[in-house]
C-alpha cells in the first residue's frame, strides 16, 4: 500500500510501532524483526523516500533527516497510529530522533540503533562519515563504498545478497541522504527536553565512530538507556533488549 507515495505494510495490533530502515536501505531486510515485533503491537514499516518501493522524486540529489522525519510524521498521522512506538536503524534513528524531537505527540517511546547525533557532540563520527561520503561520490556503486568503510575492506562480498541488491538499487537514494543534511540537528537544549523514554543501542564490534553518538546522546538525554549488543552495525530490531524495550512502553 501508498500513502503519498511511500510505500508501507501493517502487521499486528495493538500500540503502534514504527520501523525506521537505515541509509539506502529498505524494509525489506526488516522481515524477520517485524515478525517477532508484530506479537507486541501494531507494527508499521514503510520504505523511506526514495528507496525500494517508494517513489524516488526526480531529481533526487540531496534530502535531509528533518525531510524523512516530516515524512514519518504524515504517515502516522494518515495511519491515526499516534503516539507510536518508533525503532530506527542508524540513519533511520536519527530520523526517528528528529521526529521525537519536532513532533513530540506523536512519538511514545524511540529505540535508536547506532544512530547519529549532532555534529558537535559527535566530531569524530561527522569528519568520518563526511570522508566516505566524498569516497562514495563517482563510485559506480556507492553501497560498496559504505559497507567497506563500515565494516571492512572486502565487506561488500560477504554480506546477505538481499542487502548487497537492496544498496545498490538505491544508490541514488544514499548519495542524496549523505549530501544532504544526515546528522541530528538540535542543540542542548532540545535535547534535555525530550521527555520520552529513549533506548540507545550500539555493537561491541562496531567501529568507534559508529558508537560515539549514542555515547554522546546518552549524556545529553534525560531519559536514555545505553546498551551495547554483540555483532557490528547491523544490529536486530528485534533483539532482547529492543523487544523488552517495546513490550514496557506498549503497556
């Protein structure tokens, strides 16, 4: 199904809960975690602007996380699935993050997987991830660049062919995402007035600049919880802590 041209499926009932995908990604990979998640609520995955199914605008050169955001916020509210409870995987929980942050109502609880955070409180993970998005520029196949550079050189073949097909099916959409504007932008402030429950989750094997904003955003968020799984960046959404973590803020 479409509403406004991004592409969404429901599964379940109960609270809602919305599945935010990663950079250039899709829901597609969020199968087996949206099965676990639909036993605790009403589950809403929906493919970001410009990925997979959804309509990609031509042309399509830069977006922002606030833009994904003010999707999310639409889609919810043409769902009537407010507040929802909102799980995002890196990219997607930094727009997860954003939405809780402009649009309060509508947000009941956010668990953010190796999101990013503002540049200031995450120098390191900006300059990084600034240096492979000028990397990715002119490659023929910019997914390739990001999952070396996040994991490591040689990553790209060894990764499930439905990711590798997913990344470079929507090599537009990823260069438009790191153009644009892909980090937190809220100031201390904004930050400290988030009252909503806010799970944090990084991997012990991820690399430093990939657990630096959710370190950061701990200290900067009155009412987060940090922990931190086994395995690398791709982390499950429906991991122990995730779906305990749901099942609390569902009640």
């Amino acid at each position: 199904m479409k509403i406004d041209g991004l592409y969404y499926e429901e599964h379940g009932s109960g609270a809602p809960i919305l599945c935010i995908h990663g950079a250039g990604s899709s829901t597609l990979l969020w199968a087996d975690a949206i099965e676990k998640l639909a036993g605790l609520g009403r589950v809403i995955a929906y493919d970001r602007r410009g990925c997979s199914r959804s309509d990609r605008p031509e042309p399509y050169e830069r977006t922002s996380v606030a833009e994904h955001a003010d999707d999310a916020a639409a889609l919810l509210a043409a769902l009537d699935a407010t507040p929802a409870i909102v799980i995002g995987r890196s990219y997607g929980g930094t727009v997860g993050m954003d939405l809780a942050l402009r649009y309060p109502d509508r947000v009941r609880a956010l668990a953010a997987l190796e999101s990013d955070a503002p540049r200031e409180l995450a120098p390191n993970t900006a300059a990084w991830l600034d240096a492979v998005r000028d990397r990715m520029e002119g490659a023929q196949t910019p997914g390739e660049v990001l999952i070396d550079e996040v994991f490591e050189p040689g990553a790209w073949g060894a990764i499930p062919d439905e990711l590798r097909q997913v990344l470079t099916d929507n090599g537009p959409a990823l260069l438009a995402e790191l153009r644009g504007e892909w980090w937190l932008q809220a100031d201390a402030a904004a930050l400290a007035g988030l009252e909503q429950p806010v799970l944090l989750v990084t991997a012990s094997d991820s690399r430093p600049e990939l657990r630096e904003p959710a370190e950061a955003l701990a200290a900067a968020l009155p009412n987060a919880t940090l922990v931190r799984v086994g395995g690398g960046h791709l982390i499950d959404p429906a991991g122990p802590e995730v779906l305990d973590f749901v099942a609390t803020a569902a009640r």
